[in-house]
C-alpha cells in the first residue's frame, strides 16, 4: 500500500487571474469538471493506496476539505504549515507522520496542480518503481519531453531509457534556454523533472539525516509538538519558522546516492502558464482554444477565457494571444510572454490593487461569499452556505446588515430571537445585535446581503461562537 502525500500550496501567480495567493491554480477547474487537487487525489486513489495525507496553508485548509469530501474521499491526515517553507520541510513532515506508524511505508509525493490525463498510466509508472523504492532506492519519475521547454528543470540519464524500467540519474539540469533545451530534447536522454517522488518513509529520513541534519530538528520539533484542531494536525509555529526555505531537489535530491528515475511517457503539464494551458485545452486548426464564453473571429494561435457565466469576452483577428476575463480584473498579453505574469501581480502589488492577490470569490469554512457591488457606504454581496454550516455568532460595530433569502432556507438568529427565513422573505440586522446564520437544510442556501455603515471591511467582526474555532 502506497501513502500519496499531495503537496498543496503555491502563491498562484503564474495564472493570474485566475490563480490567485487567496486560492492558487490547484483548486480551479482549469480543464473540465475536476479542479487539479481533486483530479490528483482521484489519479492517487484506489486499491493500491491508502487514505492521502495532504500538506496545505491554514487558508485553505476548508477549500481542502471540501474538494476532497466532493469526490468522496476521507483524507488520512491534514498538516498545516504555519507558513510556506518550499517543499523539503513539507515533505520531510509528511514522512514523519508516515513514519510515526509504518516507519517502511511506501509514501508518493506529488504536487497537487499537476495534469495527468491517463491516471492508469501514470499509477502503471508508480507500480514500476515499487521495487527500486522496496529496496532502499529514492525514485523519481522523468517525463518524455514533448517539446524543447525553457520553463521545466531536466533530469539527465546516461542513456535513452527503456520503457518503465527504473535508470540511473546522471545529474539534475537547471531550466535551461532556447538552445539548450532543443539540443536535450533531441538526445533523447533528458527527462522533465515533475517533482514527483517514491520511497520508503525511513529512507527519506535517512536521506535528511545525511544530506539536510540542520531541517532534521526544527521540523521534526514542529511536528511532534503538532495541535490538533478540528481534524487538522497544525505544524508548531516556533519551530517551523526556525526550518530553512529549500526545495526537495537542493536539500536532498542533487545530493543523494540512491537515486534513480522511472520514466513516464504519457501526457503530463505542471500548467505552468497560461500558454500550458492554451495546449492543454485542444486548439482548433487555426490554433485557438475558448471557454464557453468566449468567441473568437478571424484568430489564429489564440486562448480566449472568460471566468464569468455574465461576461462574455469576444476576440476579432488577434495572433497568438492570451485573454482572460474575470469579473474584477483582465489580463491581455502575447502568448510568448506566458512566463511574464507573474510581472502583473508584482506591478499590481506595489499600487495595492486587491485583484494582485486577493480572489473575487472568498471561500470560508461554511462557504463562501463574493462582493457584488460596493459603494462609499454600502457594499452588495452574495452568500453562499453548505448545508447544515453556520456562520459564526458576531456583532459589528460600524455596520448594519439586510439579508434577502434568494435559494434554500435560513436559521437567523438576531439577539435573543431565533427564525426561519424562507425564499423571497428578508431579516435585518441592526448595528451591534448578535446574529447568526445558518443553513439547517439539505441543499446550499444563497442569500443577498446589503451592508451600510461607516466602516465596511471584514475585520469588523466581533466573534461570540465560532464552530471552527476561529477567533
């Protein structure tokens, strides 16, 4: 039985705007009905594999959870990092925990934004490197270049290899330039690296006693002095700030001896841009590639996307471009110049736009809520609830609140007065009144809320009760 460890973090900058750092890449529908978390977890399910352990930011620890109770699978444990330290402490914790009951269990590694379109395929690599990880060995998995790409680090062979049957790795290669990487992909000896691990949790460990000690104490501190909460496992604060910020590769990969690489020739993309995307999305003749709501004219080598059900994004002879529509930002740009999002979210940043990070849709542990319209004092928003969720009970001190039932039914609390409000039918919330809400039924319930007052923000709660322990 194998453990799959998904990696859940990422600041969401290189598909912007539609990844963003309040809800990053691996939690969208970027190709079909699955977001990419969902989609790994599935592709890592099964007969072969325990319950996942996942490694995630506080953030997003109820999108997390609710994703993977959406396709119907239990996780065996959630670990929240107090803060994002890069990938060798989060997987050196994840083996730590693996290790704490079967200090030999296998445990896969895997990134949680990756696409794999043939999941069978890819478990037939795994099940290739079982007997290389049974046997001490820390193995990797090398996908076959598709095309000379500038934005993937290589793994270098000391020869072509030969279907699934685990080789020797020569040395990790750096993202290389244009030259290079057509020079690695026609020698046939050069793999992608996908980030993506198999071994024994004891070897892994051995490997950071030898390679990375100094990560060895704070983290395993941080994880032994681990809280509980609510079904979490939250790293200790302390200790993990005192972890250094390093990658797997450079902390211990690039340094191990028993390493090997097991190849994996079907399709793989880290959806490391929006032109990773555009090929991903399956281009017409003329090489373009729509959303729903989009509709190109007279263009060729093109990605039109728009993110809203209420926008339609329309594109008249444009030639290898990006466009994305989100209902509060925009992004246009050459499709060569895919690797220079990231550039729109610092630029956005230092003028303190909120579209730089902050997504328009905020998901809370209850459901989320999206701001519809906002004014000098008033703000318009739509809220969703999970059935049988509630909303901590508060009081505010600068606002007062109308609430409009539109779907479902809610259980509103106002002081002392407890009631039904159906379809159709309103409640009002004075400025100061405790007041809570809350969904008693089966399906989720929406409701319009008209905020007025002096001060409009969210931190403007006063928190009596919360069921999920926030403060």
């Amino acid at each position: 039985m194998i453990t799959p460890v998904l990696l859940c973090g990422g600041s969401g900058t290189r598909l912007w705007p539609l990844s963003r750092k309040s809800y990053p890449k691996q939690f969208a529908a970027l190709l079909g009905d699955e977001t990419l978390f969902q989609a790994s977890a599935l592709r890592l399910s099964g007969k072969d594999y325990n319950a996942p352990v996942v490694v995630t930011a506080s953030d997003f620890r109820f999108i997390v959870t609710e994703q993977l109770q959406a396709v119907a699978i239990d996780p065996g444990a959630i670990l929240i990092e107090p803060e994002g330290r890069n990938t060798a402490p989060a997987i050196l914790a994840a083996a730590l925990h693996v290790a704490a009951s079967d200090p030999e269990g296998l445990m896969l590694v895997a990134p949680s934004d990756h696409v794999v379109p043939d999941a069978d395929a890819f478990r037939a690599a795994v099940a290739a490197g079982v007997p290389a990880a049974q046997n001490g060995q820390l193995v990797t998995f090398g996908i076959t270049p598709t095309h000379p790409e500038t934005g993937y680090g290589y793994l270098e062979l000391a020869a072509p290899p030969e279907g699934l049957a685990p080789a020797a790795l020569t040395r990790f290669v750096e993202k290389p330039d244009a030259d290079r990487a057509q020079t690695m992909f026609e020698d046939g000896k050069h793999l992608w690296n996908g980030g993506i691990f198999l071994f024994r949790a004891c070897d892994i460990l051995e490997a950071f006693r030898t390679s990375a000690p100094a990560l060895l104490e704070p983290v395993s501190k941080a994880y032994e002095t681990a809280q509980a909460d609510l079904g979490f496992l939250r790293l200790a604060p302390e200790s993990w700030q005192q972890a250094e910020n390093i990658s797997i590769d450079y902390a211990v990969m690039e340094k191990a001896g028993n390493l090997c690489v097991v190849p994996y020739t079907a399709g793989w993309s880290d959806l490391g841009g929006w032109d990773a995307i555009w090929r991903e999305s399956g281009p017409d003749g003329d090489g373009v590639a729509t959303s729903t709501n989009a509709t190109a004219i007279d263009c060729h080598d093109t990605l039109l996307r728009s993110e809203s059900g209420n926008l339609e994004l329309v594109g008249i002879g444009l030639e290898n471009i990006i466009a994305i529509a989100m209902p509060d930002a925009v992004l246009v740009a050459d499709k060569s110049r895919a690797q220079d999002v990231k550039k729109a979210v610092s630029a956005l940043k230092a003028k303190s736009a909120l579209q730089a990070e902050a997504f328009p849709k905020d998901h809370r542990p209850w459901g989320w809520f999206e701001s519809l319209v906002i004014g000098t004092r008033f703000q318009v928003k739509r809220i969703l609830v999970h059935p049988g969720a509630a909303l901590s009970l508060q009081s505010h001190h600068h606002r007062s609140e109308h609430w409009i039932v539109v779907e479902g039914t809610a259980k509103v609390t106002v002081g002392d007065e407890v009631k039904l409000v159906s379809e159709n039918q309103s409640v009002y919330i004075p400025l100061g009144a405790k007041h809570r809400m809350e969904n008693p039924g089966k399906v989720p319930m929406v409701l319009i809320e008209v905020q007025t007052g002096s001060y409009l923000g969210e931190d403007d709660i006063i928190r009596f009760e919360d069921v999920y322990a926030r403060q």
